[in-house]
C-alpha cells in the first residue's frame, strides 16, 4: 500500500490596523497581484471593505469569485468551524484548492484569539501555519491612536509587518517609524507605497524559496538587540502615559542547552505566572539531550503552539535565541528564570553575575 505523503500547510496571514488605517485599499491591491491568485479572504462584511467592484460571480452562499481569481467570503460564527470547512471543501473539490488564507480583522480586533484559533486547534494547526501577521498604521493619526487606544498597540505588538499608510498626507514619518522601532523592533516597517505581496507576505518561519526554515529572518533578533542596547529608549519610558510605555521587547540568547524538563517548566512558569504579559514569543532552542537538534517555539501569551523539533541548526549560530514582546513584564524575570533552570549565565550578562555562578 502506497503512503500518502502529508499535506502541506496552508499559509495564513491576517491584516490588523485600527479603524481608518487603510486596511481595505492595501487589500484591493494585494488582490490584484497575480501573486496572490488562487487565495481564500476572509473579511468581516463585504460592505465594510470595498471590494463589490471586484465581484464577478458567486459560488456558493456567503463566497464569492473575484476577478483576480481569488475567492471571498463573510466571517460567520465560529472562526475554528470555517477554516476546519474551508479545508474539508478544498479536499473534497467542492470549491478551488486555494494556496493561501488571508483574513482581515475589524479596526477595533485584538488579532491574538485569532492567532492562538491557528496556533493550537488540532486540525488547524496540521493544515494551516501563521505566515504573519500584518498591521497597518495611519502616518496622519498614527502617533495619536496609539496615545488613545491600547488595542492598536497590542496590534502593532504581535505585527510581523508594520505598514504605513496614507504617507502622501505625513511626508515625515520619522518619529512615528521610531516610535514603533522601540516598541517592537522585530517587525519590518514599510512605506503603503512600497508594501506588496513580495515586500509583505513569506514572512513566517520557513522560507518557501529554499523550502526550509530561515530562523535569523524570522526571529531578526539582531534588531532587538540592538534596540536594546539604544540609549534613546530611555527617553520613552520617561513618558509613562504612553500605553507603549508598558511594553518592551528583549531577546534572550544562551549557549548552554537547557534540559528538556526545565524547558518545559520554563514555559510553564512563564505562561502560569505572565500568560496575559508575553504578547508574543519566538525562538530556537537547544536541549540538552541532543543539542544537534533544536527546537523551534512561538507563542502568543498564553497559548503555545507545540515545539517543532528541526532536523539540524539552519545556520552556523547554534545558540539559543529566544525574542519576547512583553507587557507589564520585566525582561530581566524571563532572564533569571532561564538561568535558574541552565544553571550557567545568560550571554551578554554582566561580569558579576557571571561570576557568581562560576563560583565553586
């Protein structure tokens, strides 16, 4: 009997953006790139977002063709209940085998249910993987909603994308793209003007042009890093009425494998204790029973997507590299907590403390 090789996951990307941030002229432009045919859209009411001119034939109820040769469709109920049937009609050849999911939230979503929807539902997890997710910034009003609403920090938190719109109106944008540099500086930023498919999309964990995962482009915890070592943050966690001012972003790196137990205690402690706090997290780790071997983690607060264990390091840097995007949460407590469970001090610790636990 011939077996049947597993299916590829489906990518999945969700736009996020508070209310007038351009969501719907970014997505009437990606649906126009040839790149992006044969993709699924989900949206929340087609009256809300603009795209009835683009309409040519309906399929069946709430889903319909558009010219671009992607399909469309209303959210209705239960978000896990349409995907697990949106991949059951693919299978059965009831509707076209679409390549890809993109769905757009409303202005005022937090996109985490959604994310933690794909991260840990059985199904769902075998037959989508979260490619990123992308959030949309208004360069006029920008600075002003993210003073006002703390949902569009959250969204600009999680984001693998920040996208700036309407920058034909706020030629500069310098301190709003330094603002959102601090407060997550994994994300790339682009201008709306430069934001295509290409510029937009591939930007989850595994690289489909070489087919394997690409952890330094994923995590880019280089910029972090570097964000960390930036003594201009100072000046805004001055500014402490600032819902931005609550978050900040860190990246962990160890050379020392950790014990599978401790890892797994590790997580524990951290999603029992600050679950609400870790806004997300991603990483490659090494374990001590076969450090050749790391494991890769996401997580977005309390939901952790189950470790995938990789065949090999991807590149030459075999450590541990863990980046956080926390809320309410020192950096310095997801540190020591690490380090209590390596026994050995973190890289880039001060000469003290390396010290004292080189002690005898």
């Amino acid at each position: 009997m011939t077996a049947v090789a597993p299916r590829a996951p489906i990518p999945l990307n969700i736009v996020t953006g508070f209310l007038g941030a351009g969501k719907t002229t970014l997505l009437n432009r990606l649906l126009s790139d040839p790149a992006l045919r044969d993709t699924m859209v989900l949206i929340n009411e087609f009256g809300e977002i603009g795209l009835d001119h683009l309409l040519i034939e309906a399929v069946d109820g709430d889903m319909v063709l558009l010219s671009s040769g992607c399909l469309c469709c209303t959210i209705r109920g239960d978000l896990i209940d349409m995907l697990a049937d949106l991949v059951k009609r693919r299978d059965a050849g009831t509707i076209a085998p679409f390549r890809r999911i993109i769905i757009e939230t409303t202005g005022l979503a937090d996109p985490a249910p959604v994310l933690h929807t794909i991260m840990f539902h059985p199904l769902l997890m075998l037959r989508y993987r979260l490619d990123g997710v992308i959030t949309l910034i208004d360069a006029v009003n920008g600075a002003t909603t993210l003073d006002a609403h703390e949902e569009a920090v959250k969204q600009a938190a999680v984001a693998d994308r920040l996208v700036l719109t309407k920058t034909d109106l706020a030629p500069e944008t310098a301190a709003l793209r330094a603002r959102l540099a601090r407060l997550n500086p994994a994300a790339r930023i682009l201008d709306v003007r430069e934001a295509d498919a290409a510029a937009l999309l591939d930007a989850g964990l595994y690289n489909p042009n070489t087919k394997s995962p690409d952890v330094a482009r994923w995590l880019n915890a280089e910029s972090v890093e570097a964000h960390h070592h930036d003594h201009d943050h100072h000046h805004h966690e001055q500014d402490v009425n600032r819902h931005d001012a609550r978050i900040q972003a860190h990246c962990l790196r160890s050379a020392t494998p950790i014990a599978p137990g401790g890892f797994d205690m590790f997580l524990e402690l951290l999603r029992a204790a600050h679950g609400p706090n870790l806004l997300r997290v991603k990483g490659i780790v090494a374990l001590s029973d076969d450090p050749s071997r790391p494991v890769v983690l996401h997580g977005v607060q309390h939901v952790f997507h189950p470790p995938v264990r990789l065949d090999a390091w991807p590149d030459g840097d075999h450590t541990t590299r863990m980046v956080f995007i926390l809320r309410d949460l020192q950096a310095e407590f997801v540190e020591r907590l690490w380090t209590a469970f390596t026994g050995a001090p973190r890289i880039g610790a001060p000469e003290s403390e390396a010290l004292q636990h080189n002690a005898p």
